[in-house]
C-alpha cells in the first residue's frame, strides 16, 4: 500500500484515503505523516465548515499540502481533479452507506466509479470483506485478488473461547453480567501489565425502561422504538431520531413507581468494571463519550500511552484500531449481533467478532 501511494506521489497524483469511522483517522494521521511529511489532509464531519472548506480548496487547486485526502465517506464528493489512486480501507463497512439526509449512496461503491473516471487504481482492503467485494474479487474477476497470509510481524492469531452464560448463571458463576471465566482472565492480564478490551454493542445504561406493576415501555413519539435510558445525565433517549425526555421515576401509564431497566449497555459495563477492579483505570468509547472534535484521540492516545487499562466501547473499537498491548478481548452477549432484523445480521456478526479479535496482540 505504501509503495503505491508513493508512486502516486511522484507522479504528481492526488489520492484519496476512506476510512470507515472518523476514530481511524487519529492513528492514520500519525503514520502517514511520518513517512509523507505536510502533503496530508484530513476531512471529516467533525471538523468545523472553515476547515472543511479549506481542505475543498486545496483539493480543488491540486494543492501540495493537500495530496493525501484521508476522510470518512463524505470525502469521496471532494471536487478531484487529478486523482491517482484511491484506498478504501475496511472495504466491508456499513457505515460506508449513506442514508440520511440525501444525498444517499455508499462511499465505496462510490470511490470505485470516481477511480474509473480518473482511470485511477482503486484498492480495497478488509481482513473480512464484504461478500459482494469477495465474489466479484474470486468468482467473477471483476477485480485482482491478494490474500495476506501472516499478520505483520508474524504475530499468532487469538485463541477464541466460546462461554455458555445459560450454564454460568444456572451454576450462579455470574457477577452481574460478568462470567467468572471472563472476570479471572481480565484479572490476569491486568496483573500482566496488559490491556483489556470489552465490546458490547449498545450505548446507554439499558436499551428499555419499563413498569414493573402495568409493563409500560416509554417510547419515541416520532419512531416508535423504546427508549434508551442515559444514567449518566438521567435521560431517556431515542438513537434514531436524538429525541430526549427525563428519566421517569413513576409510569406514566399507571402511576406505578416500581420502574425498572432491562438489558444492559457499555454505560453500565463501565460501571460494573469499576466496581469489580476498582485499581484500574476504564475508559469508554462511544457515540456519547467522543461527541467533541477531538474525543476520539484523547480517548486512543490514553489507550495507546497505557494510561488506561479496560477500555469500553461499541463498534467503534473493533473497526481497524491497532493497539500493542492487548492481550484480551471481551465481547459481551455476543449473541444479540445476529438477531437484528437485517438479512446482513450474520454476515455482519461474524466480521464484528473477527475485527474485535484483530486487535488483540496476543493469546486471547
């Protein structure tokens, strides 16, 4: 990848770089500004609209410090004009898909008519492509196909153990939503001087409040969902449309006050955590933690300085993050991924949980 992004460079080319999520960019920016100095550019929607129109310009001049365009997929609609190659890193990605506000498209499909337009190289990456990307690339030889082997610098892939949580909590081996298996191998790695990653992939403190004595469910008035209750700043929220309403301590259908929450988030992960290593540092990372410009950094730089221990956090941790001093990964209620009402819900399922073991380093 290296190569060809230097050989685009000599030839006086622009390239543009996707990434899947905007906490990528952090890690990219670092290492390919040690090898390729001031010619890279990020774009992205957290930065603010004086920045965003600042790298538009250099993009549109064919700026020299603008040559590397790294980006989430809004930066495929830059106004190229001298494209050479084009990278999409994590190629299988749903979050390369647009849907709302218009205009709707998926970025990598996208990138791949752009690169045809400038006759450009297009690469796609992914250690778990999409099965549409991996057809054309195998079966029908749309596109050239490398398979990469060995990890870099020949490190073994984790060991994968599978807990049956219906057996743990009949045998009462369970401390709130933690295995004993879980907890035992957490302690190990922190006694280690390792790191520890828990995946759960909901945000919030539980995903429903509901009445103990009548069985109400608060929900959205504009989508129909249950709400999601926030501790933090007591609030029930909706995760599709942002609508907010404080956390109710009687039920607005019976007058009952036996409310309770059902389910569990990476809110109440973290605070389980605490309470169960309180020596150890946590930190979590979600859409409600990373809302500033610069969250995501603060967040993957502690992590990465080993200024923290357990880190907590959604889909944005297993998407691509190369962290050294992993030794566990936990992914908690893994069975929920593949009961989404979505006819991708397994396929996606299975690259979550082959991602999230990526960033483990070492044996587990």
């Amino acid at each position: 990848m290296s190569k060809k992004l230097k050989r685009s460079l000599l030839q006086g080319k622009q390239v543009l770089y996707l990434v899947p999520e905007i906490a990528l960019t952090s890690q990219l920016v670092q290492r390919l500004e040690h090898y390729f100095g001031n010619q890279i550019a990020v774009y992205h929607s957290r930065y603010s609209q004086n920045e965003r129109l600042e790298v538009w310009n250099h993009v549109l001049n064919d700026s020299e410090s603008a040559r590397v365009i790294i980006g989430a997929r809004s930066s495929v609609l830059l106004p190229f004009s001298n494209l050479g190659l084009v990278i999409v890193d994590e190629e299988h990605e749903q979050s390369y898909k647009q849907f709302d506000p218009a205009p709707r498209y998926h970025a990598r499909d996208t990138a791949i008519v752009l690169a045809s337009i400038f006759k450009a190289k297009t690469l796609l990456g992914s250690a778990t492509p999409s099965i549409e990307s991996y057809f054309n690339a195998t079966k029908e030889g749309k596109y050239g196909y490398v398979a990469l082997t060995h990890r870099f610098n020949n490190v073994m892939m984790p060991e994968i153990e599978l807990v049956d949580l219906k057996d743990k909590y009949k045998r009462k081996q369970m401390i709130n939503h933690f295995s004993d298996r879980l907890i035992n191998e957490i302690k190990e790695a922190l006694d280690a001087q390792f790191q520890v990653i828990l995946f759960q992939n909901r945000r919030g403190y539980s995903p429903i409040v509901s009445c103990n004595t009548c069985g109400h469910t608060p929900e959205c008035p504009n989508c129909d969902v249950s709400l999601t209750f926030h501790q933090y700043k007591q609030q029930l929220r909706c995760h599709y449309c942002s609508y907010i309403m404080a956390m109710q301590t009687t039920c607005r259908a019976c007058g009952g006050v036996e409310i309770d929450s059902k389910g569990f988030g990476t809110e109440q992960i973290q605070e389980e955590i605490e309470m169960l290593f309180p020596e150890a540092k946590v930190a979590r990372m979600d859409l409600d933690t990373t809302r500033g410009k610069y969250s995501y950094d603060r967040i993957i730089s502690s992590f990465e300085n080993k200024e923290v221990d357990i880190l907590v956090g959604t889909q944005m941790v297993t998407k691509g993050l190369d962290f050294r001093h992993v030794k566990l990964v936990g992914v908690l209620n893994a069975d929920q991924l593949i009961n989404f009402p979505d006819f991708r819900a397994h396929e996606r399922s299975f690259q979550l949980l082959q991602q999230v073991s990526g960033t483990c380093r070492s044996n587990r």
